[in-house]
C-alpha cells in the first residue's frame, strides 16, 4: 500500500483543487498534510478535494483532513468534497464527516458553490 498514491493539483479562479488519486493510507497521508500546509502559506484557503480516483481512505488521513478544514475556516476559506464512491461515501457517513465537509457530486458544483 501507498506507492499508488499522488495529488494533483490545479487551480480554477481563486480554488485549489486536489485531486486524490490512489490509496489514502498511514504511508502516505503525511504527503497530504504537507500539501495543505504549502498552499496555506501562500494564502490559498479556498478547496475542492477530488475523490475521482480515490481507492481508500484511512482514519489518519480523515484526520488530517478534519484538521486542515479547521485551519482554513479560521482564514475565511473552505474545503469541499467531490466525487466521492459509494464506499468512501459510507465510511464518511459513519464517523459523522458528511456532516462537518460540504459533499458535491461533481468537481465543477463544488466550484460553484464558492461564487
């Protein structure tokens, strides 16, 4: 696990987009906080997380996720969820973080949602 793992990164208008692609586990999710870190020193608050080509999710990385939206909030920004499987789906709805991100079907309506 973990060596099938990469962000990509894009920017639309004032919104960074992460794309998630791969296995989100204990080896890798470190790499995801140092992204976050690196944007939010260069004023970036505004994202959309794209979980398109995302396998698996460990409860480290919800964390760190759950951790980062806090920080962005408290600097006027948000963090939104897109393209979420079934399964990845479930395993939100089950430790309550439906209920604290904004989930969208789609990249492109997660965009919106900033205007």
């Amino acid at each position: 696990m973990g060596n099938n793992f990469e962000i990509l990164e894009k920017m639309k208008d004032d919104v960074q987009i992460l794309e998630i692609v791969g296995e989100l586990d204990a080896l890798v999710a470190p790499k995801l906080k140092e992204t976050f870190n690196k944007l939010v020193e260069k004023d970036i608050v505004k994202y959309v997380v794209d979980f398109k080509g995302l396998v698996h999710i460990n409860s480290l990385a919800m964390g760190i996720l759950r951790g980062k939206l806090q920080v962005v909030r408290e600097l006027g920004g948000d963090i939104k969820i897109a393209n979420l499987n079934s399964h990845i789906r479930t395993i939100f709805e089950t430790i309550g973080l439906d209920e604290i991100f904004e989930i969208y079907a789609t990249t492109e309506e997660a965009l919106k949602s900033f205007k």
